[in-house]
C-alpha cells in the first residue's frame, strides 16, 4: 500500500506544481482532500487523517513557497517593508490554527474546509474580470487580514494565497507586490503551521511509521520533488492557455470536491 500512496504522490505533485505555475494557486486546496482519500490506505485513523493531511500539506508547502519566494525576491516583487509587518502576524496566526485544528473533531474540520473552498472557488469565478482600484489602508488592518489568514490558512493547510491575493489587491495593493507578499507570507504560514502540526502530533496514537508529529514524511516529500520539477512547466505554458477558462474550470473543481469531502 506504501507504494500506491507514494506514487500517487508523485503524480499529486506534478499536478499540484503544473497547476501552481500555472494559475499561481498554492498546493493545499488539492492536497488535502487527496491525502485524506491515501493517508489510509498507510494505516491512518479516520479520526487523525483530516489533522494529518493538513500538517503534511503544510510540511510540503514551506519547500515550494520558499521557492517561490526567492524568485520573487530576485524580480523585486517582494515590498519588504510591508511584507515584514505582515509576515510575523500570519506566522503568529497559523501556530494558533494549529493548535485550534487539533481541538476539532473529523467533522468539524471537515466541514470548515469544505465550507472556505467554496466561498475561495466562488470569490475566484466572481473576481476574474474585476479590477476596481482602491487606496492601500493603515498597516494595521492589513495586518489584522494577515492574522486572520494564518488561522483560517494553518486549519485549512494551504499557504494562504488563495486568501491574501484577493485581499490585498482589493484593497489597493499593487497585484505583483500582492503576489510577493502572498508568497513570502506563504512561508511563514507553511513553516509556522507545519510546526504547530508536529508538535500537537507527538504522541498521537495511530500514526503509521515515518510520521514527525501529524507529518507523513514519505508522502511530503514525493510531492515535494514532483512539484518542483512540474511548476517552470506550468510557468511556460501559462502565456499560452486560456487562463480565465482555466480558471472557471478549476473553481467549479474546487466546489465538486468540497461538496465530495462533506458528503462522506
């Protein structure tokens, strides 16, 4: 079974790594709803895999947003001036969420995952041919935004960009400096979170072997390693493919796999 789970990893990430370079989704919205159908299949209790694939998706996550965020860096996307105010917070945010996700039962977390995807699907069909401008807010409420997205982001294990771009680009902030932002928030949130899952993981019983707290190593880092080789694909073809179709096509997905996950 180790090696069904492992190879559907790989073949997790190249999707998860495509898509990302692609429509600059982050990985977890996918992530998570299939490490619940695998983890299983490696002995994982039903009451521990919701908790599980959150922490591992988080785990994956600080690899491919650390990435993301030195190219970033190098295209001067990345206001650092803002971004530090912001990246302590959401850091702070994610610990707790956490913390909070190992307090919840199966079903609540569940439920609450399934119910933010959808409203993130929704926002995306809504938002793609909107482009109001607006002047940028005091820091504190931009801060408070990112507060917000490290919980909601740790208890649902994505980097957080699926909440912090539309945010911060409808609130005034340039869309490449939301990017840069988003991403190098990501890696606070993925390094922060994941870090909260180990340590409320620790001494679970019921974790198959090879587990660091609530991560399931062998499965982080197959998707670790596909995704990073399929990401510069899903880049090059992004100026090529109809990304508003894409798009439509991917939220629609989204909301299918949410109602999934709630109906059992």
């Amino acid at each position: 079974m180790i090696t069904t789970v492992l190879i559907s990893c790989l073949i997790l990430g190249g999707i998860v790594g495509f898509l990302a370079g692609l429509l600059g989704i982050g990985g977890g919205l996918i992530i998570v709803p299939a490490l619940v159908y695998l983890l299983p299949m490696v002995g994982v209790d039903h009451e521990v895999v919701m908790p599980m694939a959150l922490g591992t998706s988080l785990g994956a996550i600080v690899i491919t947003s650390t990435s993301a965020a030195f190219a970033h860096h190098r295209n001067s996307n990345i206001p650092w001036l803002l971004a530090r105010k912001l990246m302590s917070l959401v850091a702070l945010g994610a610990l707790i969420g956490a913390f909070i996700a190992d307090s919840l039962s199966r079903e609540a977390l569940t439920g609450l995952f399934s119910f933010v995807v959808i409203l993130l699907a929704a926002y995306m069909l809504l938002s793609i041919n909107l482009s109001k401008e607006r002047t940028v807010p005091p820091t504190y409420i931009l801060q408070t935004l990112s507060f917000i997205t490290g919980i909601i982001s740790s208890l649902m294990g994505i980097a957080g960009g699926a909440i912090l771009v539309p945010s911060l680009s409808f609130f005034g902030v340039p869309v490449l400096h939301t990017i840069g932002i988003a991403t190098a928030c990501g890696v606070m949130v993925a390094l922060f979170g994941s870090l909260g899952y180990i340590i409320t993981g620790i001494g679970t019983a019921n974790l198959p072997q090879w587990s660091l707290g609530y991560l399931y190593l062998p499965a982080l880092l197959a998707i670790v390693v596909s995704s990073s080789i399929f990401a510069p694909l899903g880049v090059k073809f992004a100026s090529k493919l109809p990304i508003r179709t894409l798009k439509k096509c991917f939220a629609f997905f989204l909301i299918a796999v949410a109602i999934k996950m709630v109906l059992g």
